[in-house]
C-alpha cells in the first residue's frame, strides 16, 4: 500500500501546494494517530497541511468520522487522486467540502502539465454535478457559474439540471458553455425561466438568438431585443417586426435598439402603439407624414390577409378563381399583386400575373420555374406592373440568388427595351405585348 502511494504521489508536483520532505519519525507518528480512537487527534491531524499526503489519502478513504473525513476533504494538502471515493463519500458535508477545494484547483490543475490530474479532478466534479442532493449540485452551480477555468463538461451538465436554482446560473453568466450546448437546451421546449437566462446573457450569438425567438418566450425575446450583448441580424429583425404585429410586449425594445435599419423601423411604425411611433419619430427622423404612409401599407396588408382568409374558409375560393373575381370587380391591381407577394401567397400571386398577362397559371408556372430574371420581367412588364415590383418578383416569387437579379434603370424604369421585352415573350410562348 505503502509503495502504491508513493508512485501514486508527486511531491514535487506544484499543485499539492508544497514540497514535503519526508520526517520518517513524524511519518511515523502520524499514522498512529490516524489509526487511534483519539478523534480529537485525528481531526487535528486532517486539518493539518503539513501531514503527509500519503497519510491523508489513507484518512479520506478509511477514516470512520464524517467530521474528520470534511476536514481532509478540505485540506489543500490532501492528494487530487483521493477525490474519486470522496465524491461519492456518503457525508454531504466531505462531498461538500470536496468541491470547494477542487474549484480553487482548477486554474493550476488546468496546466498541461498536470492533465492527469485534471482528469482525475473533473471526474470527481462530474459525479458531485449529478448528486442526488441539491444542495451539493446548486454550490457547484455557484461557483463555477463565473469560473474561468469550469470545465465545459461540467457545467455543461449542470446547464441541463432540472431545478432551476441550479441551472439558471450557469445558462445566465457562465462564458465556458459553448452554443452547441445552449442550442440544445433551446431545442429541448425548456422552461421559461431557462429561455430567459440565456436570452440575458453578456453575449448571445446569432445562431442561439435565432433559437431563443423560435421559442416564442414573450419575456425572453423582450430580455434578448433589451441585451447589447445579443447579435441579431438584419434578417431575424425581419422576423422579430413579423412577430412583433402579435407581441405589443416586443414593440418598444425593438423600436430602442440600437442600429435599428430604417427599413425595420417603417414596418415596425405601421402598426406599432402611438408612444413606439414617437420613439421611432425621435430616433429614426422619420416625419409624420412618413409614418401615416407606412401605416397604411401595412393596415391594407393586413386587411388583405383577412380577406383572403375568409375567401378559403367561407367558399373555399381557389387562388385562381379569386384573381379572377378581383379581375372583374376592378380590385386586381399591383398593390394586390405587392400585398399578396409581402404576405407570401406564392399560389394567388402566379394567378394574379395569370389573370393580368391574359395568359394560363402553368405559363406562369413554367416561368417562375425558370428561376431567371429576364422573362419574369417581361411577364411582369405584360402584365402592366412596375419594374420595381419586378425586381419583388425576382426576390420574392422566383428566389433568384441576388447576384443574378436585374434592377430597374434609375431607380424606377425598366431596363431592357421594348424589342428585348417582345422577343422575351415570344420566346416563352406568349403573344407580345
């Protein structure tokens, strides 16, 4: 046993704390004592940093007295190796003091030099991160929430834990658990509380922003659009505005963000409460007058949408037969044409062109399938729409990549003549114009 130890054992190795020169007569001495009755001596003996390592090794694995036991536990002298039967010690106060002292290792354990060590150590940590007493997993929680040296593993672990007071912590403050981690625990349906704590965090990446969002948390999305630290593009703006028509809870964090665009800030005005509206006034220069307009594009688009609800749930009308309703009522126009592209009603908008160019849905159909610019513009062109709802229909109704796309000339004409406009539609199949 006594060699086992020895080999066991680096004296000299700097995270024990202190070189020990070996006192054969106090050696002696002290493994009387840990053999003895005498508790008293004994739980001095365990407090002790200067006993020999070997002797605390002995006193952690067979030493009778739980008190005696939380003493070698917590001395700093006592060897990383002996930390795999205290974890499982079946005092709460050795695992207790178990995992103090392995936290105020950890910086030195982290070393390369020690890496055995270290695995040893976080062995340990991973058995008192899943302890059956909540105490012992929520002081661990506590103090590696901060640490800069927690072991990803563990608090990876402890990030998952079912009591919050636990959990909370670690998902909130802790900078070592990595995205894949918090992106795992965002798929999972949590709690509230835990969408929340990681919505607040100092940094949130856009990939786990995205995630937080698609948790529909009302609180947590209000915490992550108020947090400086979260990354959130332009693209999940985009979709936050969308939501934001059904969260009034969104609204005003969203209208104080900084760097809002101004394309985000005008949607946002469309509906928003009169008192977002003066914020965006304030912030983004926008004049009355600009706001009125924006919000009446969006009050006509929504009205849209109720309309077309109530065409498929009342008489189940077609896309198609609809178009041609609004056709013959004088309604199908190109701000029908723009709403239903804005609303993504793919199926009336390839009707609407149908009804417009005088043509049939599967011309249209074949068009949009060719995921090209020119005849989509002249289809549009037929069709007695804009160029700037041809470039919509570009992005919108044929997802063209936006290096292929074409753009009006000066900012509002078509670019291609009326010869190349012609030879398009005749090329496709369809009369010229």
């Amino acid at each position: 046993m006594l060699s086992f130890l020895k080999s066991l054992l680096k004296r000299d190795n700097p995270v024990l704390l202190m070189k020990q020169i070996r006192d054969p007569a106090r050696y002696e001495h002290e493994r009387s004592i840990a053999q003895s009755h005498d508790v008293t001596q004994r739980l001095k003996l365990a407090k002790d940093p200067k006993t020999h390592q070997e002797i605390l090794y002995f006193m952690a694995e067979y030493e009778p007295d739980p008190d005696v036991r939380r003493a070698v536990s917590k001395n700093l002298s006592t060897p990383v190796q002996a930390s795999g039967f205290m974890s499982s010690d079946r005092s709460v106060d050795v695992r207790l003091g178990l995992a103090e002292r392995l936290v105020r290792l950890l910086p030195e354990l982290s070393s390369e030099d020690h890496s055995q060590l270290y695995a040893i150590a976080v062995q340990a940590l991973g058995t008192l991160a899943m302890d059956e007493v909540l105490k012992i997993r929520k002081a661990l929680s506590s103090a590696l929430k901060e640490h800069a040296y927690a072991p990803p593993a563990i608090v990876a672990q402890l990030a998952k834990d079912v009591e919050r007071e636990v959990a909370e912590p670690i998902l909130r403050f802790c900078t070592v658990l990595s995205d894949d981690v918090l992106l795992d625990i965002l798929k999972s349906t949590p709690d509230g509380w835990a969408v929340q704590a990681i919505a607040g965090r100092k940094y949130v990446s856009e990939p786990v922003s995205i995630a937080v969002i698609d948790t529909n948390d009302v609180a947590a999305g209000k915490a992550l659009l108020q947090n400086d630290g979260a990354q959130i593009s332009a693209a999940l703006l985009q979709d936050i505005v969308k939501r934001a028509q059904q969260l009034p809870e969104w609204q005003e964090p969203l209208a104080l963000r900084k760097g809002l665009p101004p394309d985000i800030s005008k949607a946002l005005a469309g509906f928003a409460h009169e008192s977002v509206r003066q914020i965006l006034i304030k912030r983004s220069g926008f004049d009355r007058h600009t706001i009125e307009k924006v919000s009446k594009v969006v009050k006509r688009r929504l009205a849209y949408a109720v309309d077309s609800d109530q065409a498929r749930e009342l008489s189940e009308e077609t896309p198609y037969n609809r178009a041609v309703r609004l056709a013959k009522e004088g309604n199908l126009d190109e701000k029908m044409v723009a709403d239903a592209l804005a609303m993504k009603e793919d199926e009336f908008v390839i009707a609407a062109m149908a009804c417009l160019a005088q043509t049939s849905i599967s011309n249209v159909r074949r068009i949009v399938a060719l995921r090209a610019a020119r005849p989509i513009i002249a289809l549009a062109w037929r069709s007695g729409l804009t160029m700037r709802t041809a470039l919509q229909l570009q992005k919108e109704l044929c997802r063209i990549p936006s290096r292929e796309l074409i753009y009006p000339r000066d900012g509002t004409d078509y670019p291609m003549t009326v010869p190349e406009l012609n030879w398009q539609l005749e090329f496709l199949g369809l009369k010229a114009a």
